[in-house]
C-alpha cells in the first residue's frame, strides 16, 4: 500500500501555493502598517506551558493534544496555538524589560487532534497578533481593527463581529456561583468531561459540543449580566472606540472562547459563507497569563485567525489571489550554439529580475513552443544560429501573436 499523508493533514501543491503566498504577503503587510513585528517560535513547547496556559478544563489539553516524550523523558507537545508560545518568548527573552507595549505577529503551523473538516484540519495554520503590557481598551479596538482590515482586503463576505466579555476575576466568582447553582439540578445528565469541569471551571460547560449538554445550559445565568463596574466600563469604551472607527459589531452574551485564560474582551468575527456558522477569527483580553506563566504581571490582547477557512472562504468569494505568477519569458533554442546562448541568456534575465524559463527537458522547437504554452509564458524569443550572429531576437506576444524585434541588451527593458 502506498504511503499516504497523515489523517487530518494536507499537501499544499503549487496549484494553490501562490494564494497561500498572497496571504500570507497581505498579512504581513497589514501587520506591519499596524506597527507589529513578526515572531517565530517553535514547533513543540513543554507541555506544561499548554497545561497552564491554555486551562487544563479546555478541549485542547484534554482531548487534542499532541504530546509525547522525547529520549530525555521530556513531556513536550505540538503547539495547538500560538498565544502561550508567543507569552513563553516574551517572558524567556526578558522582552517585558523593555518599552511597552509589545506588539507581535506570527504566522505558524498549529496541531490539535480532532475531527478533520471543511477548514478544520489536525495540522492547521494560523495567523495570530499579540499586544502585551497595556489595559487601555485602545489595544483592543486596536487588534479588533487589524482583523477587520485585513478580511476586508481579503476580501471576505458574510462576516459579523461578535463581542462580549468574560470578566475579571473581581465578578467572575459571582457569575461562577450563579452558574453552579443553575447546572446542580442538572449535573447528573452531563458528560463527564462537564462533570471535571463543574469545580474546576464551570463556564467551559456553557461551550461544550455535546448536544445532550447544549440543551442543559439554556437559559443559564450569562456574564454580561454579573461584571463588575470596571469591566461594564470597559466594554462601553470598547463599543465607542469601534464606533469611532466605523466597525459594525453585535454584543453576543454566548461567546465564551475555547481557552482559559481570556478576561474581559472577548470577540469572534463570524461567518455562513462555509455552512454551518463557524468562527473564521477570535481573540480577546487576557490580563493573568504573563503572570500565571511565570512572567511580571503584565496584561494582553490578541486573536487567532485560521488560514484554511479564510482561502476557502475566498474561493467562495472568487478571490483571484493575486493571479497565478507565470514566466515572463520563454527562452526556446534550435542547435547547441543555439543552447548554451539561451542558458546564458536565461541566468543573466533572471539576476535582472525576469521570470525566465526554458526547456530542461530539450525537446524539440515544436515541444518546446507547447511547453511554453502550458507554462502561460507571456512572451517568447526563439534562438538559433542567426540569433546567436546579430544578437537580433525576436520577441513574441503569446497572448496575441504579435512580434517585434528586440536587441538581447535591449530585452530586460522591453519586458
């Protein structure tokens, strides 16, 4: 049986590479404009980092992890996202030392093991921003702003912002009592993965995928209805800065977030262009984390977006990603005196910056010419013996057969 690639992962062949190239060109565009410099970090993290950071009551660490040990018995993990390993760096590289805020983008393969569909794959990537070491609600509608942006010159459709709050952990006990006393009557006819979730973290119930726990949670206390005055606050500041900025947006008392450590914002843009409605962005405040991770205390704000479901969302718009990049220039030759010049030709066009192909198979003129045309060469120059004499080529227009004589030094120029 032929070896095949891993369920829940995908080859990404040159036919749809150059929109992930033109992707990932605009993010870092938009990133940058915004002021945030790009951070990479590893591939697997020590797995405590995920225990931790991402909440050992979430789906990720308790059913999607990939973790394993490495020969030195050290407990390591593919990272399912980007926040705590970006937090990691922070803290490890004495970042927090210097003048803040600190903003970063990434771009990095994510692993979580799930089952694999539209947009949702176990080997995943994300695009991702992070703004350490400030409270005001400026870096918020900052972040919220950059992913507004950036879809709309995706050029995406069918999109809504949803946002909320999740509290602080001033109101958040309140909430947390009221929800354990609506869900004690209940808690018998919960999964058992709500059940580790009542003591621990009973708000992750609110967001479990079990129908049987969907139903139990309706009608359940929501937080919007318990913040405290400082998060009430800053929700209406965050409204007006959206305003301000012209961002539509629904207050959604139902978004809870798949990670622990979120405080008070907590936002989704929202699609129906892929189905069902999924959440193509998200992200939120999270003022403990540096902390919790060993880190000074120190705030932050972010979001998730997935790469995946933003290319098919694109395909659905017809989003012409910037074009397929062709040859330029197609170099076919007739003779070896004819061959070698075409060999020179070809690398001198291609260090001025020419897209210049030819034929490394050495077919015939005829084979070559069809080759060109496969390829969609915008032009072509055919070199043999007089060619090589008069350094006179002629250059012809593959889209409406026009020619005209160009000199070889003359050529970069004309094209």
């Amino acid at each position: 049986m032929a070896i095949k690639a891993p369920k829940g992962t995908k080859d990404i062949l040159p036919t749809d590479s150059y929109k992930w190239q033109y992707i990932e060109r605009c993010w870092s565009e938009v990133c940058t404009k915004y002021g945030y410099k790009e951070l990479r970090t590893p591939t697997f993290e020590s797995t405590e980092l995920f225990n931790r950071g991402v909440g050992d009551t979430t789906d990720i660490v308790q059913k999607e992890m990939y973790t394993f040990e490495d020969l030195g018995n050290r407990s390591l993990t593919l990272k399912p996202e980007g926040t705590s390993p970006a937090v990691r760096a922070f803290i490890e590289n004495n970042q927090y030392a210097l003048v803040q805020p600190t903003k970063y983008y990434y771009d990095t393969p994510c692993f979580r093991y799930e089952k694999p569909q539209a947009g949702r794959l176990r080997e995943f990537h994300q695009f991702g921003i992070e703004n350490f070491g400030t409270h005001s609600m400026l870096a918020d509608a900052e972040v919220i702003a950059l992913g507004y942006d950036f879809l709309t010159t995706m050029g995406v459709k069918d999109i809504e912002l949803h946002i909320s709050s999740v509290g602080c952990r001033k109101c958040r006990p309140l909430h947390r009592k009221a929800l354990q006393d609506f869900l004690k009557p209940k808690y018998d006819k919960l999964c058992n993965t709500c059940k580790s979730r009542y003591d621990k973290n009973p708000m992750r119930i609110l967001d479990c995928k079990s129908e049987v726990c969907h139903e139990l949670v309706q009608g359940a206390p929501m937080m919007l209805d318990y913040l405290c005055d400082e998060c009430k606050q800053d929700m209406e500041e965050l409204k007006h800065l959206l305003d301000a900025n012209q961002i539509k947006y629904l207050v959604d008392p139902s978004i809870v977030r798949g990670l622990d450590y979120y405080t008070k914002t907590a936002f989704e843009f929202i699609t129906t262009s892929i189905g069902a409605q999924g959440t193509i962005c998200g992200g939120g405040r999270y003022d403990h984390l540096i902390e919790e991770i060993d880190g000074p205390d120190m705030p932050g704000v972010g979001f998730g977006l997935g790469k995946e479901r933003l290319i098919m969302m694109m395909e659905l718009a017809e989003h012409d990603f910037g074009g397929h990049t062709v040859p330029e220039l197609f170099v076919a030759w007739i003779g070896d005196d004819a061959k070698a010049y075409s060999v020179k030709l070809v690398h001198e066009l291609r260090q001025k910056g020419v897209r210049a192909e030819l034929d490394t198979k050495e077919r015939n003129l005829k084979g070559q010419m069809k080759y060109a045309d496969r390829l969609d060469a915008l032009y072509t120059v055919v070199i043999g013996d007089d060619e090589v004499k008069s350094g006179e080529l002629t250059l012809k227009n593959m889209e409406n057969s026009e020619q005209i004589k160009v000199r070889r030094e003359e050529l970069t120029n004309v094209i």
